[in-house]
C-alpha cells in the first residue's frame, strides 16, 4: 500500500507546487492553457458582458402593451439616443425620469434601466406626471 501512494505522490502534484506540469509551463498535458489561465481569462471577458446587460434599456409588459396601442415604436438611433438620456439622467442621481422625445414621452426607472410607460403626443396634453425627480429632453 505505500508503495502505491509513493507511486501516486510522484504522478499527481497539486496544482501550482514545484514539479507540476502546468506548474512549469502554464500548460495543462495536452499542451493547452491550464485550467487557472483559462479561468483568469473568462473572469476578464465575464464583466463585460454582464456591463452590457445592466446597460441594456428594458421596456415592462405595461410598455410594450402602451406601445403597441398607440402605434409607437423607436428606431436602433432613437434606443441610443434614450439609452444616453438615461445614462445622463443616471449620472445626476435621478431616479424616476421623465423622458421627452420627438413625438412620445417616456417613464423609466433608472436604476433598473426599464421603461414603466409610453405615451404619445396626444397623450402628453394636460397630462399629470407624479413620482418622478428628472426630466430630460431629447
């Protein structure tokens, strides 16, 4: 039996002690990156990913049904133009913004990024907007 485990001691070195293969080459035995440089290399590429899901603009169901009933919908110019107004709104401290753009208004929470309504021009007219601590217009 100690032979065995002497045998097995000589084989299988943890990871990262002299005498390892990947410990002297970085390299796993089949001649690739080891497990640990992989793994430093997807925790660069993870937070980029998840900044570009935060920054994503969400619209609510109660939205996307106000859009679709008054006939409103954006172009991927006029999403940028409301993502920037939203990252402006962001950097002041707001809240809850109100959005002013060409031909529709639009509620957003800001720390979550979503859109809460939509309304058009019609709409706007002597129109009461309560909770909200922003307005920027586009």
């Amino acid at each position: 039996m100690a032979e065995i485990r002497a045998n097995m001691n000589s084989i299988i070195s943890p990871v990262g002690t002299p005498g390892g293969a990947s410990a002297n080459r970085g390299l796993d035995k089949a001649g690739g990156p080891s497990f640990k440089e992989t793994l430093g290399e997807l925790s660069k590429v993870a937070p980029k990913t998840a900044d570009l899901a935060a920054k994503a603009l969400r619209f609510s169901n109660h939205a996307v049904e106000r859009m679709r009933s008054r006939g409103i919908s954006y172009s991927p110019e006029q999403m940028a133009g409301l993502e920037r107004a939203i990252d402006k709104a962001a950097s002041k401290g707001a809240k809850e913004t109100l959005v002013l753009a060409d031909d529709s208004a639009l509620i957003v929470s800001v720390n979550n990024r979503t859109v809460v309504t939509v309304m058009d021009k019609a709409a706007l007219k002597e129109n009461v907007f309560t909770n909200i601590d922003s307005t920027v217009v586009l």
